[in-house]
C-alpha cells in the first residue's frame, strides 16, 4: 500500500515537471508558475523514523486502526503531538511504539497503528497498547497529573496504564 502511494506521487511529480520548462522571470504566461502549483497542492507527507531514520511517504494521511473510532486518518503532525505529550507524562515510565509507521522497522504494516508501551517500575513488566491516538495519550497525561476525569475516560486511561480495575490503584 505504502509502496504504491510512492509510486502515485513519483508519477504525479514526473507529469508535473516534465511539462514545465524552468521558469522564467519574464514569462508572461506564467505557464511554470500553473505547473509548480499542481505538485504542491499534493498532500503528501513524510514520515521520518525516529529510530532509524527512514523516511516513508504516505498520500492524505495514514489510515489507521484507531481503538475508539475504528478507523481514522493519522496525520504525521498527530505522531508529532503525541510524542510532545508523552515527554510531558511523569510518574511512569511511558513511550510511544512508532515502528508500524515505518516501513523499514514495520514492514509495511497496511494499516499502521500507533502504539504505547507503559513499563511497571517494580516488576518490569511491560503493558502495549496499539490504536492509541492523541486523545488517548492527553487522558493518561491528565489522569496521572491528577485532573477529574470522567468515568469513561478515567476507565480509558487505566485500561492503557495496564491498571485493572478493582485492584489497587
Ligand atoms: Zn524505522
């Protein structure tokens, strides 16, 4: 899927410039001006592994699995997003799992999930969630500074915390 989204954009951007001469100040027709705005208006994005440094090219987002609405289209911005809020989470030892977004350390994962890993400081025991999205990683980040949740959102959070409800919190 991913392989074919770059394929779409390399023959979008090859029809594109192969009809523009470089433009010239003096055109009058402003014919390479009409040509460059066709290969920006693309929304594409590039994604950069934070790992490993491969950058895979995705068309109008990623569609994604997503735990609360079933399918949704992930921006690399959102990525973004959750990574400053996950920097933001004390008290617990929190991080992102990238690697579906990345076709090298995902493999070319169809529909990439974003995924967290939350770590027991005691016994070390690791707790992964996939289809996580922004909204998901601001409930752990308010839960854990102690704000009011609602009961929902509350169960959300301990449910992606690896908490099970009705032993100790
Ligand atoms: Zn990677």
């Amino acid at each position: 899927m991913q392989y074919l989204a770059i394929l779409i954009v390399a023959v979008i951007l090859f029809i594109a410039y192969s009809g523009c001469r470089p433009i010239s100040p003096r055109n009058p027709l402003g014919i390479g001006a009409m040509c460059y705005s066709v290969a920006v208006d693309l929304d594409r994005e590039e994604y950069v592994c934070p790992v490993c440094g491969e950058k895979s090219l995705y068309l109008l987002g990623i569609d994604s699995p997503d735990a609360a609405t079933e399918t949704k289209r992930f921006s690399i911005a959102e990525i973004e997003s959750c990574r400053m809020i996950i920097d933001e989470i004390e008290g617990v030892q929190i991080a992102l799992d990238e690697s579906q977004f990345c076709l090298k350390c995902g493999g070319g994962v169809e529909k990439p999930q974003l995924g967290i890993i939350v770590k027991d400081g005691q016994t070390g025991k690791e707790h992964r969630s996939w289809g996580v999205n922004v909204e998901d990683i601001v409930l752990i980040r308010d839960y854990l500074a102690g704000k009011e949740l609602e009961d929902n959102n509350r169960k959300r959070a301990l449910e992606l915390l690896g908490i099970t409800l009705g032993s100790k919190e």
